[in-house]
C-alpha cells in the first residue's frame, strides 16, 4: 500500500536513476577479476564514485602480506558511515570483485551496454549492482528527511569470490566495524537466510618416477589418483541422501574441479594434484564433513605404494538462521512483496558467500539485493551476465524502505 513516505522515496529514487545507470556501468567498466585479484585499481575508482555522491569514503588497505596468503595481489575495502543519530548500525555489504569473464561472450564483458532494459557485464549482477543498490538507498533517505536514528554503513569489499577472509572477514577482525544488523548482496525475488557452507582441499597424490619401458621400477603416482577419484565419486553418490530442512539448500555436493601432474608421454608420473569442493549445507558439522572426505582419500591409498597429501584450501562454514536474521528477513520480505507485486519469502542457496562471516562475528545477517529470480537467469559466473534495469530500482526502494522501517 502506497503511504507519503514510500512515495517520497519512490521519487526520490527515481529522480537519479540515470545518475544510478551511469555510476553501476562505470564499477562495470573497470576490470576486477579474481583471480588474479589485483582489485585496488576498483576500490579507487568505487570510491571517486562514492564522493561524487557527497560521501565521506574510509580506504582501508589490507597489508600486502595477508593479501598474498590469500592468493590476491591487492584489496583496498571501502566503508561509508552516514549518522541519522543514536540507534543501531546496518550494515549493507556488497563485493566488487568478480570471476574472470570465461568463454562465450556475444557482448563485451566490460562494456555494460545496455540492451532492452539490461545492462550486460561481468559483476553487473553478482554483485555490483549493489554498490548501486546500497549507495542509492542511502542517498535517497538523506534527502528524505526523514526523522530516523542510528547509523547505516556500506561495506564494499573485494575478495568474496574467494571466501572473503581480507574482505568483511578482514574488517571485523580488525574492530573497523561493530554493526547491530547486516544486509549482504542477493537478488529482488527472495530473502536468503540461509546457505551452504563449503570446503576445499588440495590432494597431492605422490609417487615415483621412471621410464615408460620399465614402469615397475617407478610409482604411478596417477594410478594412485585414480583410486582416490573412483573413491570420491562413490562417497558423492552417498550425499544425496543428506538433503537439509532448509528449503532451497538440497543436498552436499562434492566435485573436482582442478587437476595436474605428470612429466611426459613416456614418464611414469610421480606427482598428481587435483583440488576438489565439497559443499556442507547447514546442520552438518564442517569438521565432520572434512574427516569424512579425508577417510575416503586415506582409505582409497590403502595397500597402495602411492602416497596422498592432503592441504586445507578453504572452510567456509554454512550460514545459518536465527532470531535475529528472521527478524530482519521479515522487515526485508514485507517490503519486497509490496514493491514487486509478488510474495517474497525467506530462503536458503546452494552456494556460499561471505555473508556468514558477519553471523560468525554475531551480526545478524541476511541476503538481499538487486537480481532475478534466480542466479542462472542472471548468467551469473557465466557469459552475457546481465541485470534487468528495473530490478534495481525495485530492489533500492525495498533497501530504502527497510533502512526506514529498521532506523525510524
């Protein structure tokens, strides 16, 4: 139902969403790949953008050091506080980010044209729209005045797809910020409270070389790896069974997606090396999902004169709901339903976001931002990313309303 406050911001937004177009094409138009992750040049430009809005842009530079432990070249994460007065501090958080474009483009991964009300571009969904998103929401209830109280703060940070350790992680640990509440990117249709955790492991498989012609004398380190891969797929099979009680989460899922090794055609290989992601969804022990994946390599080895070395990667740890997310996603939901005409409820993902580092420090925390209804339909992760134009605006004004609901 329309109310003088929805409307007010409602035209407020809609004042400057040429404004909104132009500053989300400019995060587009800048390269931010991870890897290789060299993402300073971004949070430069991010943040020229930001206080040609009139904001005042804290840069925060993660020390070379951690940056390259966690396999990046540069991050500069960008936080923006805006005081209403004494009250509770929201979070909005966003990565700027993103995987490298891939294959298969028909148009330019880096251009953000704009074609039947869709702008395409790598990171134009995933996610930074929500740079826009966030930054508009909060521009619009300044010029409000509105009589609200407690302070909104936008966290633009640079290594989700990665895990997000020198990103919110980073900030969190470092007491840079202390927020009551958190809002982390998502998309228009629903509220996702929920989501997979996920590890990943490195398997060197290890052997012994020798000629192709005496193959005895060596160790087939690939032989070996071959007995762990037919082992892992057989414990995949058994996951199916384990589907969670959150709606849209499934089952664990486990793939191999990186592999190497081997000297030449006629060289018995004496290392192989493949990385491999299991998913945990919420209710399953993280620790226990690692054990049980490290039995299955040891077990696949045994009797064998191959040996395995396994290294943790990642432990992203499943995002789970409490009281207070349920809260926030209920505000977030009632305001969503009445700004796209559908009836959008809370939700768990398959997949795993940075999002859960904010509930790990005990922020309350959901998942909510300009989008379809699902990711493929954005081509997210895959060519021709794109964003319906109108998502953002309606996803700005759910932004700015709930920011209202929750400060007024």
């Amino acid at each position: 139902m329309s109310t003088p406050e929805t409307d007010t911001l409602s035209h407020l937004i809609a004042a400057r969403a040429p404004d909104q177009r132009a500053f989300l094409a400019e995060l587009v138009k800048v390269p931010s790949d991870n890897p290789p992750g060299d993402c300073a040049p971004h949070a430069a430009r991010a943040a020229e953008l930001l206080e040609g809005l009139g904001y005042a842009v804290e840069r925060h530079v993660v020390p070379a050091e951690r940056v390259k432990a966690a396999g990046m070249i540069s991050v500069t994460n960008l936080i923006v506080r805006h005081r209403f007065g004494e009250g509770p501090v929201i979070a909005l958080n966003a990565h700027g980010d993103v995987v490298p474009p891939g294959e298969g483009w028909t148009r330019d991964p880096y251009g953000a044209e704009v074609v039947d009300g869709r702008m395409y571009g790598r990171g134009v969904a995933v996610s930074k729209s929500d740079f826009a998103t966030y930054a508009f929401a909060l521009d619009a209830l300044k010029r409000s005045g509105l009589p609200l109280k407690g302070t909104v703060e936008l966290h633009f940070t640079y290594d989700e797809e990665i895990g997000g350790e020198v990103g919110p992680g980073w900030i969190l640990e470092q007491g840079i910020t202390r927020p009551d509440l958190a809002i982390s990117a998502g998309f228009s249709y629903a509220v996702v409270v929920a989501h997979n955790g996920c590890l990943h492991l490195e398997v060197e498989v290890i052997g012994k070389s020798a000629h192709a012609a005496l193959p005895f004398t060596g160790i087939d380190a690939l032989e070996g790896a071959t007995k762990i891969l037919t082992a892992l797929y057989a414990y995949r099979d058994t996951l199916q069974d384990k589907v969670s009680e959150v709606a849209g989460i499934g089952a664990p899922q486990l793939t191999v997606g990186l592999i190497s090794g081997g000297i030449n055609t006629n060289v018995v290989p004496d290392r192989v090396t493949f990385r491999l992601d299991r998913r945990i969804v919420p209710g399953e022990s993280p620790e226990a999902a690692e054990a049980e994946v490290r039995q299955v390599i040891a077990g696949a080895l045994a009797g064998s004169k191959a040996r395995a070395e396994v290294r943790r990667i990642l432990l992203a740890r499943p995002l789970v709901p409490g009281e207070g997310a349920r809260k926030l996603a209920a505000v977030i939901c009632a305001n969503a339903s009445a700004v796209t005409g559908e009836d959008v409820k809370e939700t768990g993902v398959p997949l795993y976001t940075d999002a859960r580092l904010y509930a790990e420090a005990g922020v309350p925390v959901v998942l909510y931002g300009a989008g379809p209804h699902t990711i493929e339909e954005a081509n997210g992760h895959r060519a021709d990313e794109n964003l319906l134009l109108s998502d953002l605006d309606k996803a700005t004004l759910v932004i700015a309303l709930t920011l209202r609901d929750l400060l007024a």
